[in-house]
C-alpha cells in the first residue's frame, strides 16, 4: 500500500476561516443571555466552516510534495505540528491530518490536537468529488468537535461558479456543554478558482440548519445575507445569520467587509459587538 507522508513548516500567519468565538457576560450589556448564544452560533460556524479549506490546503500540499499536485502558497493552516498522511490505493481513499496529542499552534493562530480523517473519491476539485470529513480525539481551541462533515462538488452553477453541497452533522463540547450543529449550506466559490494560491479564494456561503444548545433548547438558524469567506483573513467578513426559537430572536452580523474579529449581536432591538476568536 503507497502512502504520501508530509510534515509541514510552519510559516507567517496568514487568512484562515472561521475559527472558535467568545464573549463575556460582562461584554453584553443589557443584553442578558445574549452572550452564550451569540458565542454559540458564531463558534460552531466558524468551526465547521474551517474544514473545507483546511482538508483543501492538506491534500494540495501533499499532493504538491509527491509532485502530483499544484503550489499553493503559504499554507495558511497547517503548521510544523501538521503530518499528512494520504492512501490513495485504498478505495475510497484516505487522508489523515495528524496535529499530534498536545495542542499546537497553527498558521491561523488557532490551536489543534488531534486527527481530521478525510474519506474521498475522485480529485478535490473534479465534479462529482465527495468527501466525509469525521474526527478523532480533535479539539479546536480546547474544544473538541464531533460528527460527520460531507461536501460533494456540485459542479458548475448558472453564473460559471464551481458550488459544493455541505451537510454537517457535528457537535461541539466545550467548557458549558454539548452545542449540536446541523446544516445544510450550499458554497460558491466566487473567485480564485484558476489560481494555484489557495489565499486569493472567496467563498459565498448560504443555507439554513438547527442548533442544539447545551440546555436542550432547539434553535432554527438561517443565512439571510450570505457569509463571505475570504481566504486572506482569517475571519468572516461579511454576512447575517438569524436564530429562532428558544427565549428570543437573535440575529449575527459578521460586517460589512472589513477584516477584523467583530461581529454584531441583536436580540429583542438591542445590539452588542463580540469578538471572534
């Protein structure tokens, strides 16, 4: 059985995607509450949200280093910590991204341990491409994340935009519980598609879902405006998520373009900003 084995060099930081958000209680203001569902909904969409590009950047570079793949850039995820492992005789083939048993600091800025294991048919970037993304023993941030992860490339849409189908089922256990992540999210990608550098790509992202809160509490999310993934930040720089259900309507805008790690929380007529992490 062949294996292509990479270690890869830590480099600048460079963008990212989403990532784990938090805020304080004493943040929020009058917005009583508002902080455990904002950190919620912004942490599992963040979190989730990552792990295309990151199993795009994995299996680019270690396809790049048995010299079957394309340059990308400065991998703008994985670091020094990071062991690609793929089988590509098996069938469906198999990567594995090993960040090791202790947490370590990524390119992003974000610290993994554990194991992504990324089941795939066909080319990454090929019509029809399916891969199931499941975990083993991984954290994000301390944060271990849980589930099925599928994304199947849907082709070309009307626009000549390449669009993947996401269906996530996943959970989050963090330091107040168990937060469930359902979702059905439909990704164009916008631009950067017929470059090599995986940092000049932008990504539209729309759908609609449920979460689990840690209390049991079931809540309805959809995307009213999309969110805009542009792999030169690390944050979402656009976009607006509605919650329903639960004790109150809640809404999370993510900018109007910007670069920065702020995001709008609305409840009840009432904003608080919180910062993404």
């Amino acid at each position: 059985m062949h294996y292509t084995k990479l270690f890869l060099s830590g480099v600048t930081l460079a963008a990212c995607t989403l990532s784990f958000t938090a805020c304080n209680k004493d943040d929020m203001g009058g917005l009583s509450g508002q902080d455990d569902m904002g950190d919620i909904q912004a942490r599992s969409e963040q979190t989730f949200s990552d792990l295309q590009p990151l199993t795009d950047e994995a299996n680019a570079m270690a396809r790049s280093s048995g010299g079957g793949g394309q340059h990308i850039g400065n991998p703008q995820f994985l670091g020094s910590c990071a062991n690609v492992t793929i089988d590509s005789i098996s069938t469906p083939h198999v990567m594995t991204i090993d960040f090791g048993s202790t947490n370590c600091v990524c390119n992003d800025g974000r610290s993994r341990r554990g194991q992504i294991i990324v089941t795939y048919n066909g080319e990454f970037t090929g019509p029809g491409h399916t891969r199931t993304i499941t975990f083993n023993d991984f954290h994000v941030n301390d944060n271990q994340v849980t589930g099925t992860k599928t994304i199947t490339n849907m082709g070309k849409n009307g626009e000549g935009h390449t669009y993947f189908s996401v269906e996530t089922n996943g959970s989050i256990v963090t330091e107040k519980g168990t937060i469930t992540h359902n979702g059905s999210r439909t990704r164009t990608w916008l631009s950067g598609e017929d470059t090599p550098d995986r940092g000049d790509d932008i990504f539209s992202i729309t759908g609609s879902g449920t979460k689990v809160r840690a209390n049991g509490k079931t809540m309805t999310m959809e995307i009213m405006s999309p969110l805009i993934r542009d792999h030169s930040c690390k944050w979402i720089k656009s976009g607006v998520i509605k919650m329903s259900g639960g004790d109150k309507e809640r809404s999370i805008d993510f900018g109007n373009g910007d670069c920065d790690n702020k995001a709008t929380v609305t409840a009840n007529g009432k904003q608080k900003e919180i910062t993404l992490r």
